[in-house]
C-alpha cells in the first residue's frame, strides 16, 4: 500500500513538473511574439518615416536675391580696374612727392574710405592717417551748403603735411573750408587728393593736387559713393539713371 502511494506522489511529481516546463515554454514564446511585433512595429515606423523624409523635398526658395552690382538703374561710368591702375598712378606720384616728410593722411567719411584704403597700399613711403567726417548731402542728390564737422581729428597736425583724401569735388564748398580750417591749425602743407572731380558744379575754387577722374555732372555711386546709404559697397563708379527707383 505504501508503496502504491509513494509511486502516486511521484506520478503527481512528475506531472507537475512537467507542467511548470510547457508553462515556462509558453510564457518564453509569449515574451519573444511580444518582443517580434514591437521590434517590427518600430522597425515599420522607422522605415515609414525614413521613406516619408527621403521623399519630401526640402523646402527651397525659388525667388532669387536681385545682384547689387547688375542693377539695371546703374551704368558703369568707371570700371573696377581702370580704378585700381589709375590709383596705382597716384600712388606712385604720392609716394615721390611725399618721400622723407612722412605725410598725415586724412580720409573724410564716409565715401572716401575705399579710395583711402587702396591708395594706402599704393603709396611706398612712410606715413600716417586720420579721418574727418563733415556734413555733405544727408539723403539728397545735392549738396546742402552747409559745412558741419561731424568727426574732428583725434592728433594736432602743427608742422605736418597733410593730404586730404576725398573721394568727389563737386561745388567745392565744403572742402574749400577744410581745407583752409587744417590750414589754420599751423600745418606745413596741406594738399588733396579726389578720386573725382565733377568740375562743371563747382562754385568755389579747390585745387586738386592729385585727381582720378573728372567726370560729367551726374550722379554717381559705387567705391563708396552712396544714394541714401546704398550702393558704397559697388566695386566700381556708376551713374545713378533713377534716384527714386
């Protein structure tokens, strides 16, 4: 009997044994068909996003941003490089005239500054700058009369030689003041250069000890010339055909 009943508990043993292992088995299965779907979802998802991104354009601007330099209101009164071969020009002139005295160049703001700073590196003599910023045409085509200066100089120029470096002489008025106010102030010499002279507005006598270009009375811009503030930074001279446009 007792043996009977020890055979009974290890069938029931066995059994449950047996049961727990194809629990394990199911739970196993489970836990790896849960692992598939959510790794194929995600894999899906991805893919779907990745074909969704490779196929969506990317957003581009089709309207083009207008050339400065290629305006049609602009025509090309002086070229780039006939600019630079004749400032070279001057600064070999400069630099004969000048050798030894260690001149104080002074450039007047705005429009001067591009003259100023290539006819620096033409000049082979030792020397200094400054600058000056006067009053001259505000937003308008024509000069005002009125002479202010905006910017003084920050050195005394007693006994030095001075060269003015302008980029235009129109009427003359403004630079005839200048020029006698750094006179006044017990320089040895005062002289200036102009990128341009636009000799047919003059009303006051200036002369020009070292000039560029004369040119007809129009308006021009570019080499840091403006119409309102635009146009400085043309790397040639233009007449303005339209002020307004």
């Amino acid at each position: 009997m007792s043996h009977h009943k020890a055979d009974s508990q290890q069938y029931l043993v066995s059994a449950f044994l047996q049961s727990l292992c194809v629990l394990c088995v199911l739970c196993v299965s489970v836990v790896s068909f849960s692992h598939d779907v959510i790794h194929h979802r995600d894999t899906k998802y991805t893919e779907i996003h990745r074909v969704n991104f490779e196929e969506t354009p990317l957003a581009t601007s089709s309207a083009q941003i207008p050339s400065e330099f290629s305006n049609p209101n602009l025509e090309v009164l002086l070229s780039q490089e006939k600019l630079q071969s004749r400032i070279r020009e001057l600064g070999a002139e400069i630099t004969r005239d000048y050798a030894g005295q260690n001149p104080l160049l002074i450039g007047v703001l705005k429009g001067a500054c591009f003259f100023l700073s290539d006819l620096l590196r033409a000049i082979d003599t030792r020397l200094s700058i400054e600058f000056m910023a006067i009053s001259s045409y505000g937003s308008s085509t024509r000069t005002s009369g009125e002479v202010r200066i905006m910017k003084d100089l920050d050195v005394p120029i007693e006994g030095r030689h001075i060269l003015v470096v302008e980029d235009i002489v129109d009427t003359g008025l403004t630079l005839s003041y200048l020029l006698a106010n750094l006179q006044s102030r017990g320089a040895a010499s005062v002289k200036l250069a102009a990128l341009l002279d636009k000799y047919e507005r003059r009303e006051k006598d200036v002369k020009i000890d070292y000039l560029g270009f004369p040119i007809p009375d129009a308006f021009v811009v570019g080499y840091g010339l403006d119409y309102a503030e635009r146009y400085r930074n043309l790397p040639f001279i233009a007449v303005l055909k339209n002020p307004e446009a």
